[in-house]
C-alpha cells in the first residue's frame, strides 16, 4: 500500500539524530512538546522534499525529549543510514486536541512581528526551542535576524490578525545589521 502525504497535510515532530547499533534502531529528538501523547504507528521521513512514509516497529520514549525507534523492513543499520538528519512528520489528523486558550510560542509561527519601536520586523519564519528559551527568526531588511520570545518581549498578539506586537531592547537586532 502506497501512502501518500503532503507537507500541509503533517505536523513537525523531530529529527533522526543518529544510528544505535546494528539492527537499525535510531535516535529521535523530539521538536513537538507533546510527543509523549503521540501515536507512533507510522512516521512520514522528508527524504528530498517528499515525505516518505516508515512503518514503526518499536518505540521506546524518553523523558529527555528523545526516543529510539525501529521500523518494519529496517533491521539492520545500512537501511536507516539514509534517515540520519532527516526530519520526521505525522498526519494532521494525529495532532493532539488542545484545550480551548491553549497557545505555545511554536504558535507564532508564520506571525507578523511588528517591534513597538522599529515597526514592522517581518514574517516569522522558524520557531525554534532552546534550553533556556523560544527563539523566532523573521528576515529584517534582508538579514535573518533571531529574538527571543518571552513575556518580557511580547506586548501583545492578535490570533485572528496574525500579529505579534513586541518591545525588543534597544540594539538586539543591530548585532545583525552591522557588517
């Protein structure tokens, strides 16, 4: 059976990070809060812009935002080698419900960001979760620029409108724009 899925049609939920032993069992980390709520029958693979779908054998989730997966037909570590870095996706429909008001950073994604200063920063592209803190990447005047996102930052934000308004300090998008 050939399974077919878009882009638009799956969520992001991580990357293959390497290969652990011989019998083709691999490392995920997880990018999507919420993986342990998730249903690992099958994972769609970006193989060169087409999601490719991997039938899972095995699960096994950590608490430190990883898991080691097996698939069917890969039992040996030459048949996995070609998922190393590779990001890993699951079907919409397989998205956990979320409570009514519930909103993460990873939400502002595809925002306007507007600076209560410098207006207008631009969409935002990537939002991306480090240990400390939720980091947004908009391109602003031609330069891909990084700022936190924190309750600090943000003034405000209109779901409906998409727009994120934000008091950046003063000079944090210069260390970008200087050359």
């Amino acid at each position: 059976m050939q399974i077919i899925m878009k882009h638009e049609e799956a969520f992001y939920i991580g990357y293959v990070t390497k290969t652990r032993g011989l019998k083709g069992e691999v490392q995920v980390f997880f990018e999507f809060d919420e993986y342990e709520e998730l249903d690992f029958d099958v994972v769609f693979a970006d193989m060169n812009g087409k999601l490719v779908p991997y039938f899972v054998a095995s699960a096994k989730l950590q608490a430190n935002k990883t898991g080691y997966f097996n698939f069917d037909d890969a039992d040996h570590i030459d048949k996995v080698q070609p998922l190393l870095k590779k990001k890993l996706y699951l079907p919409l429909s397989q998205m956990p419900e979320r409570e009514e008001g519930e909103f993460f950073y990873t939400d502002f994604k595809g925002y306007l960001a507007i600076d209560e200063s410098l207006g207008e920063l631009g969409e935002i592209l990537e939002v991306n979760e480090y240990p400390q803190q939720f980091v947004a990447t908009v391109m602003y005047k031609g330069t891909e620029v990084l700022f936190p996102l924190n309750e600090d930052f943000i003034v405000e934000y209109d779901q409906d409108e998409k727009i994120l308004t934000l008091s950046l300090p003063e000079g944090l998008l210069d260390v970008y724009l200087e050359k």
